[in-house]
C-alpha cells in the first residue's frame, strides 16, 4: 500500500458538496483549528501528502549535512570546527525528529530512504549545490537557514500533530544556525579585501538557490492549494519568497554587500521589494538530478547506507537474539 501511496498527487481541493461525511468531519476539525492526531481518521491523500512532505524534509535534513560536512576539517579556527560540527549534527537530530514524525502515518524510516536512494522521494534543490570557500559556510547559515526558518516557522502550526511538534523542536536549533552563518558574515564581509570579495561570491552563489528553496512559483505549485486546504501548508511559496527577499536585504545592507539583482528594489505602494525571479529552468533541472552536484550526493548517501548494512544486520540479529531468549524463557515458565 505505501509503495501506491509514494507517487505524487498534486490534486484539485475537492468541494465541499462532494465530500463524504467523514471528510467533511474532518475538514471541519481542521478549520476549527484542531491538530490531526496518528490513531485519528484522514483521508488518504492527507496521509500520502503528509508522508511526502515529511519525508522530502527529513531527507533534506539529511542530505543538507554534506556541503557543511565538507568543511569540518577546514574550518579556520578550533572555535569555529565545534560551532559548525554542532550545527552539522543538530541536522541529523533534525532528520531523526522527522523521519519519527513520519513513521507515525505507517511508513518506516527503510521505507523512505529507500525511495530517496531510488529517487522517488526528493530532497531540497539547495543542497545540490557546491560549498567552495569557507564563506559559503557563512552564506548557507545565514540564507540557507534563514529561508528554512522562514518556511518552517508557520509549519510549526500545521495540522498534523507530530510534524508540528517536530517543527517546534527545529526552529528553536534553525535560529542558532542562522545567526552563527550571519555571524561569518559579519566577520568575513568586514576583514581583508580578499575576505569580503569571498563574501561576495557566497551571497552571489547562494541568493537564487536559495529563492528556490520555497518551491515553484504558486502558479505551478501543484500541491499548495489542497495543502493549505488542509493547512499541512500555511502560506504559499511566493508568500513566503516574498517575506525572506524583505527580510534578507536589509541585512545584506548592513554587511555591505550586494544582492546580485539588478531589478531589486523597494516598492512603496507595495510595502515590499520587488525581485527578479530565480531561473525556474535551472530549478527544474536540479529537481530532474542535473543539478552541479546531485550525483555526488546521491552516491555519498547510498555509500552510507551499504556502509552501514553490517550495523543494522547487527541490531536486528541482537533484537532476534532477545526476542528468542525471551520466548525460551516464558516457554519455560509455563
Ligand atoms: N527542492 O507543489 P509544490 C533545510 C517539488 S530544510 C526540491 O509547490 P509543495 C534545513 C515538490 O516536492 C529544507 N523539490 O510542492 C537545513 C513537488 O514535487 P513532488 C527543506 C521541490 O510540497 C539547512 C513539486 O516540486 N524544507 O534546509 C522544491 O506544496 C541547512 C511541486 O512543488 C522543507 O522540506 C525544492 N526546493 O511545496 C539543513 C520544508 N520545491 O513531491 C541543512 C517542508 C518544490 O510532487 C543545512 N516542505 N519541490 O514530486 C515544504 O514546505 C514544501 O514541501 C515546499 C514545496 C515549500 C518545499
């Protein structure tokens, strides 16, 4: 069943007048704001957007702790290799709450890398894209992170009870991540010549990716509209663009750098900047595995899943072990 459930949907919102009663019962619960509970009913689409969502995050999570764990050992300082291997392992925690959340809709955690390792399953176009210089690091808190939290922070009040209390959990962690990638920032934008133009290149490298990372444009989101229905979304992927292009300029200011966009500009009627769109072709490519480093992280995953076969034969021989050892001993109780 959960291998039918993994394709995607991208469905219609079905009306109302349509609807069973028990799907209108629980439209109802979520628009009076109740949280949807594992053991409670939903229908099947709820569940298998659930689970593809949950699990595109959590093998994000994942997947996102290579172009950080490129740098570990280079970092410049002691200092700086605690902070950025504290950040780096926070992700796999991150993973881990949310893989969790997922196998509370009835799929396991196999389950789903193994369709990430198949490619049936997603992870964020951000992190196939390369980390070249120490400032990347910098540019990957301070935007990366930054543009996570900005989604992530309405999430926290999404339908699902488990995904929403993961969510809590994350954000708290994304906001140390943010403030230490602005914090390499700060110091790089303001040292040698050769450190700021580092700085430079990083924003410049990273501010479309980063763009991208609230999905396509709301005009071709094909799950927003039944997600927001169902309030697994809370905002649309443009609102959310929109709020992180505010948000972040102000801040580049204050580094003394430059977006790299030559139509930025504040809009007084609007209240907001207005912004050239990322290339939506690249975006689909990466999504497509051409992105510049798709196959390398791909390769780097399935390396650590053959790599760690002989510890998950270990553990299941182990529980084996226990369960016969246990069998045995009430056998001869009885
Ligand atoms: N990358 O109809 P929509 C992080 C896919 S966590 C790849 O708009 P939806 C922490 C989408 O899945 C970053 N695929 O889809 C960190 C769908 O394809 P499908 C991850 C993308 O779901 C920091 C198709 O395009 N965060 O960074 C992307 O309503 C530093 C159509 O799109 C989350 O996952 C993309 N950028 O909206 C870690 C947050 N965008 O599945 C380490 C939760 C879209 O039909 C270091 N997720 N697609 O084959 C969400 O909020 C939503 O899933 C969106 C996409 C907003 C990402």
């Amino acid at each position: 069943m959960y291998a039918q459930m993994v394709k995607s949907t991208g469905q219609g919102v079905k009306p109302r007048e349509e609807m069973s009663p028990q799907e209108r019962a629980f439209q109802d619960r979520i628009d009076a704001d109740q949280k949807i509970e594992p053991k409670d009913w939903m229908p099947d689409a709820y569940r298998k957007t659930l689970i593809r969502q949950i699990g595109q995050h959590a093998h994000s999570e994942i997947v996102g702790q290579l172009p950080e764990g490129n740098w570990i050992t280079r970092a410049p300082t002691l200092e700086r290799k605690a902070i950025l291997l504290a950040k780096v392992q926070d992700e796999a925690g991150h993973g881990l709450y949310l893989y969790c959340a997922a196998e509370t809709l009835g799929v396991s955690r196999d389950e789903l890398t193994q369709d990430l390792l198949s490619g049936r399953m997603k992870y964020s176009s951000i992190f196939n894209y390369p980390t070249l210089t120490w400032a990347d690091m910098g540019a990957v808190g301070w935007l990366v992170d930054g543009a996570a939290i900005m989604n992530q922070v309405p999430l926290q009040r999404t339908s699902y009870g488990p995904y929403s209390r993961a969510m809590i959990r994350i954000c708290k962690e994304e906001s140390f991540h943010q403030r230490q990638g602005y914090d390499i920032m700060m110091k790089m934008a303001n040292g040698s010549d050769a450190q700021k133009k580092m700085a430079q290149d990083a924003l410049n490298r990273f501010w479309y990716p980063s763009l991208m990372m609230f999905g396509p444009s709301d005009k071709e989101s094909v799950h927003s509209a039944q997600s927001m229905a169902w309030k697994i979304k809370i905002n649309t992927n443009d609102e959310l663009r929109q709020k992180f292009v505010d948000q972040t300029v102000p801040q580049a200011e204050l580094l003394g750098l430059s977006i790299p966009d030559p139509d930025l500009r504040w809009n007084e009627e609007r209240g907001h900047y207005d912004f050239s769109e990322p290339d939506w072709t690249e975006f689909f490519d990466v999504l497509r595995g051409a992105g510049p480093c798709n196959t390398d992280r791909m390769a780097a995953r399935r390396n650590a899943w053959d790599d760690g076969a002989w510890f998950r034969d270990g553990l299941m021989a182990h529980a084996e072990k226990k369960r016969a050892r246990a069998a045995a001993a009430k056998t001869a109780a009885e």
